[in-house]
C-alpha cells in the first residue's frame, strides 16, 4: 500500500525514518548517572563574647579605632570614642549615672546595646563572622520601643557572640590580656543614660 503525502511533509517523514534508524544505537549505550557531592569548607569565622570586649581595652581600641574609623551608629547613640563604647559597656543596667532607676525599655535596650555593639566588633575583624542581622535592622529596634524585639535582638547576638569565640583572631595586632580596672577607669557612663 502506498500513501501519497503532499510534499510539505516530506522533511517531517524524512526526520522520522532517521530516527528511527538511530533507535538502535541508541539503544545499544548503557545509561550511566554519576553522582558527584561537592562539600565546600568555609574557614572558621571568630567572634568574641561580650566580657571579652568589655575587658580586653588595648584590642577593643585597636578594632574600633583601625576597622570602625572610631564610628558605631546603633540607632539611639552615636558612639565616637572608645571612652563611650566602655561608657556603654561599663553601665548600670538598672541605673542611670544619677542613680535614677532606668525604664523596662530602656534596661533591655542598654543589654541589646551591648551585645550589638560586641557583634559589630566581631564582624569587623578579619577574619570576623558575618552578623545574623544588618546594622541597619540593629539601628532600627534599638531606636524602637518594641521591648520584645529589642530583647529578641539582644538574645540572638549573644549566640552570634558566643559562637566563634574558640577560633582564633587572625589579626596582626594581638588581643593582649584583659585590663578590666583600667577599662571601667575610662568608661564615660553617663553617655549610656537614657533620654
């Protein structure tokens, strides 16, 4: 039996029966499937706890100084002076300098602060890990008056804070021993009052 097509079809038959001659050694390969996993090692990040920023004065200068340009915006200070960053560190959570008892408000916000601010010294080391949040969303709760946020922000940073504080600093500067007196001896408190 013969089956006349019209001539446009010609190319589609054509294409057809060279597949068809092609099933077979086709066929004749074995399928194979390779599976490849690839494990990329990230180097240990470092991060250090809040004591260590609070007492190490000489390394916590040289790192404010040298990687932050002494500048750290946290959203409801403006920190220019290692003298306010151990102002922030060294205050009374539960007392203005006035003796004055702070606000719910404002003792989550000066514990937050002080987590951040250990944050972001760690994240600027060189071989600092990276914060879980921006700075910009640190400025944003602390400037808020959401206690449940600020003390929620305050909680994760302590964990980032606590989480590289085994691997070690790769900085040419070393961290030195702590000086706790001397730190607490140039701490300006009042600067950590609340409004």
């Amino acid at each position: 039996m013969r089956i006349k097509l019209p001539r446009k079809f010609l190319p589609v038959v054509i294409a057809g029966v060279l597949l068809m001659a092609m099933v077979p050694a086709v066929a004749a390969y074995e399928a194979h499937i390779i599976n490849v996993k690839v494990r990329v090692e990230q180097p240990p990040t470092a991060t250090r706890t809040l004591g260590f920023w609070k007492e190490h004065l000489a390394y916590t200068t040289h790192v404010f100084d040298d990687y932050l340009n002494p500048n750290i915006n946290i959203g409801w200070r403006n920190i220019y002076d290692i003298s306010e960053l151990m102002g922030v560190f060294h205050a009374n959570t539960a007392k203005n300098s006035d003796d004055t008892d702070r606000s719910e408000l404002c003792q989550a916000r000066l514990k937050t602060s002080c987590q951040a601010l250990a944050a972001i010294l760690s994240s600027t080391l060189p071989n600092g890990a990276p914060m879980p949040v921006t700075l910009s969303f640190i400025q944003l709760t602390l400037e808020g008056s959401n206690e449940d946020d600020i003390n929620d922000l305050g909680t994760l940073l302590d964990t980032y804070n606590n989480s590289g504080h085994n691997v070690p600093i790769e900085d040419s500067s070393p961290t030195g021993t702590p000086t706790p007196d001397l730190a607490k001896a140039i701490a300006h408190i009042p600067f950590a009052d609340c409004p």
